[in-house]
C-alpha cells in the first residue's frame, strides 16, 4: 500500500526537476535574436479567451490542450472543440482539438491551427501587375497527460509546424509542457506551463528564435461553484511580463457569463480598453457553445466562436 504513493512521488519530482531545468536552460540561452513562428502563442478557444486568456489553471474541458496539456487528464469525457476566429484585416484562424481521457491516469489528445488570409496580392516591381498569392500558418500537436495521484497532473504536446508565404516555406517542431495541482486548497488549482521549446526556426536564410514563455495560472470556485476566478502572470523570455485576469459565472450550468483583462507591464500598445474581453457560453443538449468579443481599437474587433461536442 505504501509503494505507489512512493513511486508517484519519484515521478512527480522528476517532472518538476525537468521542468525547473528547462526552465534555467532557456533562460541562459535565450539572446537577443529576432522572434520566429508568432502564430503559436496565437489564444485559441472562446471561453479563454473571452476569460482574458487566464487558464493555465483551469484544466477541464478540451481547451486545455492548448493552455495547459496536464489539465487533459482531469477531463472526464471525450471532447471535440472546433473553433473559428474572425481576427482583424480580413485574417481567419480554425483550431480543433480532440481529449480523449484512457483512464483516471491517463489521456491522450490532439491539436491543429491554421491561420490564413484569402486575398493577399503582391506586386514584383513598381511597374508591375498586382498577383495574389497565399500565405499561411499551421501546426499538428499530439499531447499526452498523466496523474500522479489525485493532486498532481503533468502533460506534454509535441508540435509540427509549417509556414507559407508565396513561394518561400519554413517548418520546425515545438514543446510544450505542463504541471497542475488539484486539491492542496478546496476548489483552487494550480498550473504552470513552458511552450514553444525548440530549434530556431530557419526562414529565407534567416534564423529565428521560438516564442518560448512561460506562465503560472490559478483558479478558485466560489458560491457554490457557481463563479469561476482565474489568474495568470506570462514571462515571454525575450518580452515583458503580461498579468491575465478572468470570470465566469454560471447559471442553473446551462448559460455563462465571462469577462476578462489582459494587462502588459508597460501598458497595452492600443489602449487600456484594448485588454478587455467579454463573451457568453450555453449548455444545449449535450453541446456546448461559446462566443468571445475583444476589442483592438482602430484595427477592428476579434470574434472567436467554440463548439464542445462530447
């Protein structure tokens, strides 16, 4: 009886050993060099993001492959999430991802994203005809997640991705890992997260640094579980520092009521209201749908819609 316990230690603490070298690694190596592949840190979901992007410490439905890969095993049914962004300039992004829990230690899952414009064109010379062309971003993940108990989750999302414009291309592999912690205070947990480790990304001869960050998340239910609070402060290792803050407050599990701010410690480059974000969520039949609204000041507005199929 007493040598699971034991085990499930050893293994936890490895994890975190790993983590707080990848950690203290990145941070040394890191220069300063142009940043590559952008489209990673892309959010994803409308329930995060109408959160205010703060769910790194959430971890429960198919959104956390994305935010925090350790969160799949606390998922307790299959999930499909599919989602569309209307995103500023006439940009579109799709992501899907699929959870799968294999048992109450286990779960598998996948992730993809594109991003992509339909109606770019290029001139080759002043004199010129104007050409369109094509120009996308993409990546596939494959996550794994695994219990240490009932209070410590780890999880891992390995990433191809491959980037288009016009002629020239570019692909790379990426990691994320993530640790959440359930249980040590009623109702509250704890997530932290490393994404985007790998290579630089090589681009028309040129090298650029990944998107790594690193971020530590929390999220606490009250009034009966009813209203959801989270938190997260995210260290980009070459950017400054940027503090998210959400809600969500339940009705009866069928409607949600979210809202959410992100601030950057040197202030947001479009205004203080550029960091707001609200949207709304409902329960019908057995899938859910969820709508974000953020604001980007005079480039045009964000509109993100999920859907949750179990």
């Amino acid at each position: 009886m007493r040598i699971e316990p034991r085990t499930s230690c050893n293994s936890l603490s490895f994890v975190m050993y790993l983590i707080l070298f990848v950690v203290i690694s990145t941070g040394v190596n890191a220069k300063e060099q142009s940043i590559g592949a952008i489209f990673l840190n892309e959010p994803v979901g409308a329930r995060p993001t109408a959160m205010g992007r703060a769910f790194v410490g959430v971890g429960e439905d198919a959104n956390t492959i994305f935010w925090n890969p350790a969160g799949m095993v606390r998922t307790r049914n299959i999930e499909l999430l599919a989602v569309h962004t209307e995103f500023i300039q006439g940009f579109r992004d799709d992501y899907f991802a699929f959870c799968m829990p294999l048992s109450s230690r286990n779960a598998i899952g996948i992730n993809g994203f594109i991003s992509y414009h339909t109606q770019l064109e290029k001139a080759v010379s002043f004199y010129s005809e104007i050409e369109p062309f094509s120009a996308y971003d993409t990546y596939l993940g494959l996550a794994w997640s695994h219990a240490f108990g009932k209070k410590y989750a780890a999880g891992i999302n390995l990433k191809g991705l491959y980037q288009l414009i016009d002629t020239y291309s570019a692909w790379n592999v990426a990691l994320d890992l993530g640790l959440l912690v359930t249980g040590l205070i009623p109702d509250m947990n704890l997530g932290l997260t490393i994404k985007n480790l790998g290579p630089p990304i090589k681009f028309i001869e040129e090298s650029h640094t990944m998107p790594i960050s690193i971020e530590l998340g929390t999220s606490y239910r009250l009034l009966k579980k009813n209203l959801l609070l989270t938190g997260d402060i995210c260290k980009p290792l070459q950017e400054e520092f940027s503090f998210k803050f959400g809600a969500e407050y339940s009705i009866k599990k069928i409607f949600f009521l979210r809202t959410g701010y992100t601030y950057f410690q040197y202030g947001h480059d479009l205004g203080p209201l550029a960091g707001f974000t609200g949207g709304i969520g409902a329960n019908i039949w057995e899938y859910r749908l969820d709508y974000s609204f953020a604001p980007f000041a005079d480039l045009g507005n964000i509109h993100r819609f999920s859907l949750i199929l179990p």
